[in-house]
C-alpha cells in the first residue's frame, strides 16, 4: 500500500518498454487481502490466465492486449472502492502484443475458478432452462458457489408444494392457538414462525440463535446497528459460505430487523453473488440502513448486481451521508472530486472530506493532507495542520498514515511529529494486521523511502518474536517480507 500524499516514482518510457503502473497520481496501491498479493498484481495474473477475454469472445488462442487493459482497469478500481474504500487507477501502455493464455499460477488459481463458476453460474441462470441449470450443477466440480442456488430453482415446484402445505399447517394449528406445534412442525418454509414466536411472547430476537450467529458471522464493526457487544468482522475476513447459510435464515425468521439483511449482503458481497447482494442490501437500504445505502451506492457505481448509475449511486452516498455515516460522506467527497454522477467540485469535495475526517474516516483525514502541504481553496497552505492530520489518522488506526509518518520521520520531517519515532509508528502498523505489514513493504519502492538502521531495528523486533531468521541487513529482503505478515498476524491477535 503506498502512502497518499506522495507521487510514487514512476519509470521513464524508452524503446521496448511497456510500462504498467499499479496507480497514478496520489492514490494508493491497495493490498488484495485475500489472494495475499498486490491487488494490481493479482489482477493481472488472473486476467492473463483468461479472465480478461470479453464475454462471447472464443476460449482459446492468444489474449489482447488491449482486453488484458480494459479488464485490469476495470476491475482494480472496482475492487479497490469495494474492499477499502479507496481510488486506484492503474497505468498501462498500449502495446501491439500478445499473450499466451496458460493455467493460472497457484496464487490466483482458486480466485480464477470462483470467477469461471460465477460466469457459468450467470450463463445457465440467464437461461433459466432445467438442462442449464442441471448442467451446471452437474460440472461445477469442487469450486460450485451457487449448487444451493441452482437446485432452489430446480426444486421451485417443490417448495411451491411446502409453501402452501405450510400455510395449512398454520390455518390448522394457528387457528387453535398450537403454535409450538406449528414451529415443531415447520419445515424448509416456515413463514409463520415470527408470528408464531411472538404469539408465545418469545419477542426478543437477539436470543435467537439463527440471529446471533448471524452477527457473529457478518456483523460490520463500523454499523452503527450492530447489536451490543457483538465485535464485528472484516469483509475480507468473512466465511461467506457460512454467513449465507446463517443470515438467510436469520434475515427470513426476523424480516423487521434490517441490519440481518445488511449482514446477509455483505456475505454475499464476499461471496461475489453480487444480484443477491444488490437484493440484501436493497431491502436493508429501504428500512433505513445507512450502511446498506453506502454499499448499494457501490454496487450502483461499480455496476455490480445492476447496470452503473453514477447518479443513483451518489444520491444513495449522500442519503447515507446525512445520517452521519463517515465512510459515505467520505465517498460523496470522492465523486465530486473525480466528477462522478456530478460535475467536479474541489472545493465541495474538500468540504465532505473535513466532514468524514472529523466523523473519524481515517481514509478522509489523508486526503485533505495534500490540500493543507499545497494549499487549495479554503485550505491555506499549512504544512503542520497537514502533518497533524497524518498523526490523527494515524490515532484512528490507519496503517497506511502510521507507515506514512515513519518515513516522513526517517526523511527529515521528525520536528512535525514530537514525542514519536518511526520504529514505534511502524510496530503500530503491524499491530494492523497485514493491511500494516504491507503498507510498511511497499515503503521500499515509495519515494519516502525508511532508513537502513530503522529496518534493521524491524528485523530485529521480528526477529526476538521468532518470526525471522534471516539476515539483520536493513533490506526488504523476501524472507523478512514473508516474516512481516506472520508477526503483523500474531500482534493483531494479540490486540
């Protein structure tokens, strides 16, 4: 992850090159949680495998090189807005090239199989004929994310059947008051059941089982409807197979608590079953979900689960932005800094920066450090304010801003950060996680580049934790790259 704020370096064109750049400008090169490689890169590898072939287009013979551009345009900037909130927008040169398209290399081989079975998944669903539908089934082999789907629709008639048994079952039994014998004898469909439980005065849905594993399985630490004490989880850290399975039933048992459809959405958002996200996440928006409104602003802009509506999305950041939503106010400012779904505005751009980054968007708070070490309108040049946002950032928890101050701290710059040094800023970042250990790898190739003595005081650190042996040399070297994301691991479960 480079640090923003800073133009990484870029090489110069000369004969026989082709230059691909993971990002341009002031944005970050964002981390692929979990392919474990840059997102750039694992884009690229998966698109050279055949995943950037236009759909229709035949399934043999050499890639374009043109296709493998527009897919790793598109789809880095639309994992990059997805995952972390954040622009990336890769550099790559026309070439009149070619590649040989070969099995996909081991570190993308599973991402490359999800993607093939989402595409035959949406090819025998569009067609939505029983030979489609049980082709699929029947050759998805170990990767088949939608076999439940797939056998829903197949067995549609069947579950036709249970519904209207079901619905008898509760004229039968309701009727007479026997509603434990109605729940003990629901099956799959089981419509009645919130009606049922409420009749036995089991009114508190947190006891639910089905609920509670929900939120354990896909609650978001940053919703503000997570119920108490429920932790959260990371998307990228969602079991997405168990947490559709969990938050189905959860979402259909209790209808009326919106955030279960929000927490289904995400599931499926990790899931990349991007129409049933769209749905999961529409059904919460309209209840009020200022974090499903956010997300289904994603979806609109990156056409996931619908076609791109660039207006439609900022209206739904805006709507989720003025209940107070921090990453939403965050993504409003965004739009109206690149003119997306409506003219480019600088100045109101910044406004909604200041507006997230004061709501805690660690991501907001360094966007507006450029407009402070530059000066933009109703933003003075001020190099300390625009340091001191850094330091907050960094208080926030970001660590990409803790990364940042570490090597502004080895460049010259330790005056504007008083009573800190980079060690302790970059022990800081690990504690992140491995979002951190690859903020702090990918300083070796930024502009601001860390001091030798500074890493080595790294390897060091490692090193007495056991988990690096390699040599104390004050380098990037492969083994101590590999050691930072077991020992940013180990400190993050330790915090």
């Amino acid at each position: 992850v480079s640090a923003p704020g800073f133009t990484p370096a870029k090489p110069r064109t000369g004969g026989g090159i082709v230059k691909l750049v993971a990002t341009s400008g002031t944005t970050p090169a964002n981390w692929d949680e979990t392919q474990k490689l840059g997102l750039f890169t694992s884009r690229f590898l998966m698109g050279a495998a055949g995943l950037a072939r236009p759909a229709g287009a035949p399934e043999t013979g050499p890639l374009a090189w043109s296709d493998l551009q527009r897919y790793l345009k598109d789809s880095v900037e639309a994992a990059a807005r997805r995952d972390s909130g954040r622009e990336q927008a890769p550099e790559i040169d026309l070439a009149a090239i070619a590649l040989p398209v070969a099995q996909p290399v081991p570190a993308v081989a599973r991402a490359v199989a999800l993607a093939r079975d989402e595409a035959n998944w949406q090819r025998a669903k569009a067609a939505g004929e029983r030979s489609a539908l049980e082709a699929y089934v029947a050759r998805c082999g170990e990767t088949c994310g939608y076999r439940e789907a797939a056998m829903a629709l197949l067995l549609d008639k069947r579950r036709s059947g249970e519904a209207a048994s079901d619905e008898q079952n509760w004229i039968r039994l309701g009727g007479s008051g026997r509603y434990e014998d109605y729940l003990k004898g629901c099956g799959t469909v089981c419509a009645y059941r919130s009606l049922a439980e409420g009749y036995l005065g089991r009114t508190d849905a947190s006891r639910d089982p089905r609920v509670q594993e929900c939120d354990e399985l896909a609650g978001d630490p940053a919703d503000p409807d997570r119920r108490e004490g429920v932790k959260g989880v990371k998307f990228a850290r969602i079991d997405a197979r168990a947490a559709i399975a969990a938050c189905k039933q959860a979402a259909e048992s209790q209808p009326q608590i919106r955030r279960l459809s929000y927490q289904l959405g995400r599931a499926y958002d990790k899931a990349e079953r991007y129409k049933e996200a769209f749905a999961a996440y529409d059904k919460a928006a309209e209840a009020g979900s200022a974090a499903a409104m956010n997300n289904l602003g994603t979806f609109y802009e990156n056409g996931q689960g619908s076609k791109v509506d660039l207006q439609k999305a900022f209206s739904l950041y805006e709507q989720a932005a003025g209940t107070g939503n921090a990453i939403a106010m965050s993504n409003v400012g965004r739009m109206l800094q690149y003119g997306r779904g409506r003219p480019r505005d600088e100045a109101a751009s910044l406004r909604w920066y200041q507006k997230a980054a004061e709501a805690g968007d660690a991501f907001s708070i360094a966007k507006l450090v450029p407009a402070y070490l530059e000066g933009r309108p109703g933003f003075p040049r001020n190099p300390q304010k625009g340091f001191d946002l850094f330091r907050q950032a960094a208080d926030k928890g970001d660590p990409i801003a803790m990364v940042s101050m570490a090597t502004l701290i080895d460049n010259g710059f330790g005056s504007y950060f008083p009573g800190t040094n980079a060690l302790q800023m970059l022990m800081k970042a690990l504690g992140k996680g491995e979002a951190g250990a690859a903020a702090i790898s990918a300083s070796d190739v930024s502009e601001q580049k860390l001091k030798p003595d500074t890493v080595r005081a790294l390897q060091r650190a490692a090193q007495k934790a056991d988990h690096y042996s390699g040599a104390i040399d004050g380098r990037f070297n492969p083994v101590f790259v590999r050691a930072l994301d077991g020992y940013a691991r180990s400190l993050e479960q330790e915090h």
